[in-house]
C-alpha cells in the first residue's frame, strides 16, 4: 500500500532526523533545510502535508523567511495543509501563519503521539478535500456521462445530476419513456462518492409480481418451489452502490411496504428467512407515471412517494429541448458509422428538416433506433428522410417548393396531435411543445380550422 508522503521544512538537521525515523512507519517522509530544497521537493513528489518551521535560513532567528516559504507552499498547491512548527513565546507567529493559510500550528518541543494526531486529522482533510475539488472538476464540462445537449431544460438536469452526485438522498426521477432516465441516475452514481460500487437496476414492470419480490429482497433455500439454493436480490447485491428501481409505479401494494420499510430501516429479509440483512445503498427509482394521480386512486402509496421522493428530478422530452435534437441526431450518425465502418457524411437537407420537425413521441431511445437504421439502410453519403423512415406525404412529392414541403409537414404533426387527442387543443399544443396561442395562430395560417369546421 502507498503511503502518504510528507514534507519536513527544518533548518535542524537533528531535528529532521529524528522526525523521518519517529515517522517514517507511517508516511513517506522527505526532508528540506530551506525554501528552495522545500520547493523542489513540492514540485517533485507532490506532498499533501508539510511540517514548516517559521525559522530558516538565511536569517533563521527571524520569522520572515518562513512566512515566504508558507506563501510560496501554498501558491503552488493551495490544498496543501501546512502545520507550523513554533517556540512556545512564538504563539502569536503561528496564530499570525493560520491567518495566512497555514493548517494548524504545534510548539516545541513537540510530543510525536500528539504531531501524530494532528497529522492525521490533517492528511484526512486533504484526502477529502482534493476529492471534492477532483468531483467538482469531473463535473464541471457540458456534458454529463456521454449525454449531451445545450438545450436549457437538459442543462438543467445537468446541474441537478452535479448536485446530486455530492449527496446520498433518494431520486426520484420522471419523465417519458426513452428520455433516458437511467441514464441520469447512472450518471449521478457514476459522478458521486459510490462511483465505484455496483449500479443495480431492476425493472419493477417486467418482472410477474410472483417473482419480483423474490428479485428484490432474495430468498433461503427451500422458501418456496424451486428455491433450491440461497439467492442474493438485487437490493442485497447494490451493498455499497446504488439500488435503480425503474417503473417504480408498477410495484404492487405489498411490495411498497417492504420497500418503505427498507428505505426507513436499511435492512431487508430474504423471503423465507428471518434475519434481519442491513444494506448499504443508495436508492433512485423511475416512472413515467403519475405517481399523484396514482396515490389519489389508492395504488401508491404516499409516505413512499414522499420517502423515494427526496428530491424529485424530471428528464424533459426531446421535443422540448430546443436545438439538441440536431446535436444529439450528429453524434449518433458518427457512432453508428464509426461501429458499422460506413463513410457518412451527414443528413441531407430534407432528412435534416424531417428531424427537426417531426414529434419523436419516443424520445431519445426513438431518436437512436431511427438513426441507427438510417445508418444501415443508406447507400449515399448522407441520410434521407426515407433512411429514417420519416419521410411523409410533403417530403415523398416531388416539385414542392420549400414553404409547401415545411407547410405540408406541419400540416401532418399538427393533425396528428389533433387526432390523438380528440380536437383537444390545450393537450395538442402541450404534446407540440407550443403555447396554445401559438396553436391557434398556426392552424390559422394553415386553414385548418375551415377544414375542421366542414
């Protein structure tokens, strides 16, 4: 195991000495006898803590050159913790030194089991303060975990997973299917203090609800037909990692009230068992549900909505976020490229304007299928409309300018969004990601309300 390097600035040579062989078991201990030594060995070996007398040459009576060597320390490494070796009539220049950034300060002469204390407590704030500064700059890009877009409602989300990533509170995250909810919750696991744990993710609507239960919390041998071994769920498996409980509406009565009781108590029985497991694990779950209309017909329950529900996340849909869907549509065609070995050069105009205004009611999952077919099919350098099977009746006529093509196009979104939702506009403009206003001004514009008035 490495151990934790440590710097002595010290004018004694004795001093030094004997400090290296009271340490040495512990820290990987190295050795300066003025500012330019202190300096190199900084730059060299990267230290986390230093021991710094105030008094070095070339004037070690004074205090001066000391103060030069914390400022020089800390200016090069602003995290490092600097603990003053001080007289005891010198109190007030070790007070003066915390003013100036030093960690703590200890007289002489010094007792080791009490350096050793200080030391340890100081090498622990490092420890956690360079991994927050480390967090922090892993999340500081534009993008979180391979997901991209500039759109404000995703940038939104971003924030949130970087917030998130720094705490261990339940998520719960909405949104419709495909807008890539577990990726946020892997996203938030991945960026936090359990990146390193397992990721358990379990879908609560595609398992029968006779084995779900057996799935979460585990069973004992012989606890029902068929359970001829022990068997760990998935809850058990998430010890010291992340537990993602997608559908989370799905769930049944019965199996919520295991749950919240997992949530209130961390721990679990395995079916047939009865010894109480404690678990470790953080816990996101998902739903493109609405859990409060849920909860008002008595399907889901309240105190766990409220329990799961911490802090509550929703992923926008793709149709709402402005200017990524191009984004997003590029990225996809250079990896399916890349993996397919075809040279694709990109959409061609019409694919391009299909893209942009056709509705994606499945969101980004739909958005790679079409693109990854796309890829497949084509047999030119860009994609067609045809290629992502989005080409309608404006874009399939020939000789339309135009206005007529993006006309006929809007045309067929908006009669579809009518369709759907029985002539409702309020509904319609919501699903179209537009005011209802706008709405009426289009359909205006378009005739159709001399159309639906016939």
């Amino acid at each position: 195991m490495t151990k934790l390097k440590l710097l002595i600035v010290d004018d004694d040579e004795h001093l030094r000495a004997h400090l290296k062989w009271a340490l040495a078991k512990d820290y990987e201990v190295f050795l300066a006898g003025d500012r330019s030594d202190a300096l190199a060995v900084l730059r060299s070996e990267r230290p986390v803590v230093v021991l710094l007398d105030l008094g070095l040459p070339p004037r070690p009576e004074e205090v001066d050159e000391g103060f030069l060597v914390l400022a020089d320390l800390l200016e090069e490494d602003s995290l490092l913790k600097v603990i003053i070796i001080t007289g005891r009539a010198e109190k007030a220049h070790a007070l003066n030194a915390i003013g100036q950034g030093a960690y703590d300060f200890l007289g002489k002469p010094m007792q080791v089991e009490e350096l050793k204390v200080i030391l340890r407590r100081a090498f622990h704030v490092a420890q956690l303060e360079r991994e927050h500064r480390e967090l922090q700059q892993r999340l500081s890009g534009g993008s979180v975990e391979g997901m991209l877009g500039t759109s404000l409602a995703i940038q939104g989300v971003f924030a949130a997973i970087r917030k998130l990533a720094t705490t261990e509170v339940p998520v719960l995250i909405l949104g419709e299917s495909g807008t890539g909810k577990e990726l946020v919750a892997r996203a938030i696991h991945r960026q936090g203090v359990r990146g390193s744990g397992p990721f358990v993710a379990i879908n609560c609507g595609a398992i029968p609800e006779t084995l779900l239960e057996s799935e979460l919390f585990g069973h004992e041998k012989g606890a029902f037909t068929g359970a001829h071994i022990q068997r760990k769920g998935r809850i058990e498996v998430a010890q010291g990692g992340t537990l993602f409980l997608d559908e989370i509406g799905e769930l049944s009565l019965p199996l919520q009230v295991k749950l919240l009781r997992f949530l209130q108590e961390q721990q679990i029985e395995r079916v047939g068992g009865r010894e109480a497991i404690h678990v470790d694990a953080r816990v996101m779950a998902a739903t493109n549900m609405d859990l409060k209309q849920s909860m008002s017909e008595g399907h889901f329950r309240e105190d766990l909505f409220y329990r799961l529900g911490v802090v509550v996340l929703t992923v926008p849909p793709l149709r709402k976020r402005e200017g990524d869907i191009l984004l997003l549509a590029t990225a996809l065609l250079q990896r399916y490229a890349a993996e397919s070995q075809k040279k694709l050069t990109g959409f061609n105009a019409q694919a391009i304007r299909a893209v942009e205004a056709y509705h994606w009611p499945g969101n980004v999952r739909e958005l790679e299928n079409r693109i990854r077919r796309g890829v497949i099919m084509a047999d030119g350098p860009r994609l067609t409309p045809e290629d992502l099977e989005l080409a309608s009746s404006s874009t399939r006529s020939g000789g339309l300018k135009l206005r007529e093509a993006r006309e006929g196009l809007e045309r067929d979104l908006i009669q579809r969004a009518m369709s759907r939702h029985q002539g409702n506009i309020t509904q319609a403009a919501a699903e179209l990601g537009i005011s209802r206003p706008t709405l009426y001004d289009r359909m205006g514009k378009l005739g159709m309300w001399q159309e639906s008035a016939q």
